[in-house]
C-alpha cells in the first residue's frame, strides 16, 4: 500500500512538475519564431527550453495569455497560426519592423483586450470585422502603412477605452457607428487622409479626453455638441477645413489643456470676438 501511495504521489508530481501549454499554443509561438525570423530577435527564445521561460510571455493556468515582445527587431510577417493562442489578452509586437497585411485569422481572437502593433511597417486594409472582437479595449495601430476605410464594424467594441490609428494612410468618413463608443477614452486620427465632417453623435462619447484628428482632410462646421465633452483635455484640429468659433468651443470645456488651432482659425475666432465687443 505504501508502495502503491508513494507511485500515486510521484505520478502527481510529475504531472505538476510537467505540466505545460497545449500543443497548439505551441506550434502558434513556434509558427511566430519562424515566420518573424526568432533567431535574430534581440532577445530570442531557446524553443528546446520550457515555455516558462522563454521572453516576453506571461502564462496562467498553462495558457499563454500575454505576450510582449516590443522592441525586440522581430521582422517578416504575422502568422495566421496566431490565432490558436485563444486565451490570449495582450498582444505587444509593437516598435519592430513586422510588414505585410494582418493575418484573417486574427479576428477569430476573441479573448484579445490590448492590440498594440504601433510603430512597424504592416499595410493592408484593416479587418472589415474586426468588430467581432468584443473584448477590445486597447487598439493601437499607429505608424503603420494600413489604408482604406476604418471599418463601420468598429462601433461594436463597446468596451473600447483607446483607439489610436494615427499616422496611417487611412481614407474616407470618420463612420457613425464610432458614436456606440461609450467607454472610449482617446481617439486620435492623425496624420491621416480622412475627410468629410464630424457628426454631431461624437457628443455621445462623453467619456473622451483626448481627440486628436489633425493632419487630415476633414471638413465644415465643428458640431456644437462637441462641448458636451466635459473630460476632455487634448483637441487637436489644425491642419484640416473645419470652421467654427473655436474661441466659443474652448471656453465651454472645463478640463481642457492642449488645444491647438489653425492661424485662419486662430485669426476667424478673434474675428467673431472682436465683431462681439463692437456689438456691444
């Protein structure tokens, strides 16, 4: 019997000791190595070693559930094998030099929190159903090549707290579904080719503090309901065609710090302001 209880005991030793991620998650960190050339990443992974240690990895449960590999010269492309990491949460590949257009599979990630792929080289349109993502609350795409249109899907991460697609060679409206954006924190815009004008339903998303659209082609009067963003701290318009008593706009928005204008602008809103006084 004491036999028998001391095999039990080691056998259960052994399966602690052991104990691992699946083997999918394995192949799809192994499908990552190869394909972003994991030999000459800064700090590279010996794959003959325990998952446990290899860098950037954070695991719980035997799931891999973050991965942080910033700034660690990884290149190539991302591998459509991501995808079998289905309990990941974070993604951080960002400040590397990975190209290309992002794997379909990576919608399919549903589980994903933080996208931070800022600063690389990727192209591509972005995912039409990227929406199907709903856990998202942190999507930083930012210094990329990505083009086309923001898809109107993005109105479904209601989660959403950041949104930064700045320095991209984005195209099209800014779409009305951004409205279902209630917990969005930042949006910034950028550096972009966006245009048309800014629909009166960007009131809803009181919770903003950051709004940064400068450097794009957008366009007519600012709507008034922009002053029901009392949070905001940061708007950022120069470099675009909007009009507007920006003067007006700013004395209405109680925590605002960085607010930057066009000379026209500057030059129109002191204008009206001088118009006003005469009036009186």
């Amino acid at each position: 019997m004491k036999t028998l209880k001391l095999t039990l005991l080691c056998c259960l030793l052994s399966v602690f000791t052991y104990a691992n991620v699946s083997q999918s998650q394995k192949d799809a960190l192994v499908a990552l190595y190869n394909a972003t050339d994991g030999d000459t990443w800064n700090t590279s992974w010996n794959l003959d070693q325990p998952i446990t240690e290899w860098y950037g990895l954070t695991i719980e449960d035997d799931n891999v559930i973050a991965i942080d590999l910033s700034f660690n010269n990884l290149s190539g492309k991302l591998p459509s094998e991501i995808s079998q990491l289905t309990f990941l949460k974070t993604l951080n590949l960002a400040f590397n030099k990975l190209e290309g257009k992002l794997p379909e599979t990576l919608t399919s990630m549903i589980n994903l929190e933080t996208l931070q792929l800022f600063s690389n080289n990727f192209s591509g349109a972005l995912p039409s159903d990227i929406g199907s993502m709903a856990n998202l609350k942190t999507v930083e795409l930012y210094n990329n090549n990505f083009f086309g249109e923001i898809p109107s899907s993005i109105g479904n991460l209601t989660k959403l707290e950041s949104l930064i697609l700045s320095s991209n060679q984005l195209i099209g409206k800014l779409p009305a579904s951004i409205s279902n954006l209630k917990s969005l924190k930042v949006l910034s815009l950028f550096d972009n080719s966006l245009l048309g004008t800014i629909p009166a339903s960007i009131g809803e998303l009181t919770q903003l503090e950051e709004l940064v659209l400068s450097n794009n082609a957008f366009y007519g009067n600012l709507p008034g309901e922009l002053a029901q963003l009392s949070n905001l701290k940061t708007l950022l318009l120069s470099n675009n065609g909007f009009k507007g008593n920006y003067a007006a706009l700013k004395d209405k928005l109680p925590n605002i710090v960085d607010f930057d204008l066009d000379d026209a602008n500057m030059k129109g809103a002191l204008a009206t302001l001088d118009s006003e006084e005469n009036d009186d």
